[in-house]
C-alpha cells in the first residue's frame, strides 16, 4: 500500500506532470494510484519531485499504512520575505 495519489494531489499537479517529473508514463502513475506495487527507485523520484515542488515528504509518506499529513515548505519567495526585515519609519 502507498500514498501516492494523496501526495499528487497535495502537489496539485496532473497524473501527466507527476509522470513527466518522474520518468514514466501517466499510465504507470494511474496503475500505481490504483494498487500497483510502487518500487522503491521510483518512490525515490517522487521524493525528489516532491522536494522540488517544495514538499517534503519521506519513505514514511509514500508507504505508510496511514495517509500522511503533508506540509508544503515555505516558499523560497516567502521565506526571503520573512527574512528580510522591513524599513519602518
């Protein structure tokens, strides 16, 4: 068992964009959805694509037996905005 769907759909993006972010076809990322045995070097891109996404999710995400509660990052933009300290006069 494993969480894929619920990730994509955290990510927000199509069965087409995952599978183009992880080197396969949209038909691999819907058979995985549906059941299929996820292996682990693609549960390894996932991890990376999330990451890319600004996502951060683990093996324990992917195949835990519950669906994760995932947490965007914050924004690299956002982050530089809370950083960045604001002139006030």
């Amino acid at each position: 068992m494993h969480n894929l769907k619920p990730i994509r759909e955290a990510l927000g993006v199509t069965q087409q964009v995952m599978a183009a972010g992880i080197g396969c076809t949209q038909g691999n990322i819907g058979h995985y959805e549906r059941g299929q045995t996820l292996p682990p070097e693609m549960a390894k891109r996932v991890i990376e694509f999330a990451g890319s996404l600004g996502l951060v999710i683990g093996y324990d995400h992917i195949y835990g037996s519950k669906q994760p509660k995932l947490r965007r990052r914050k924004s690299v933009e956002a982050q530089s905005r809370a950083d960045t300290p604001t002139n006030q006069t």
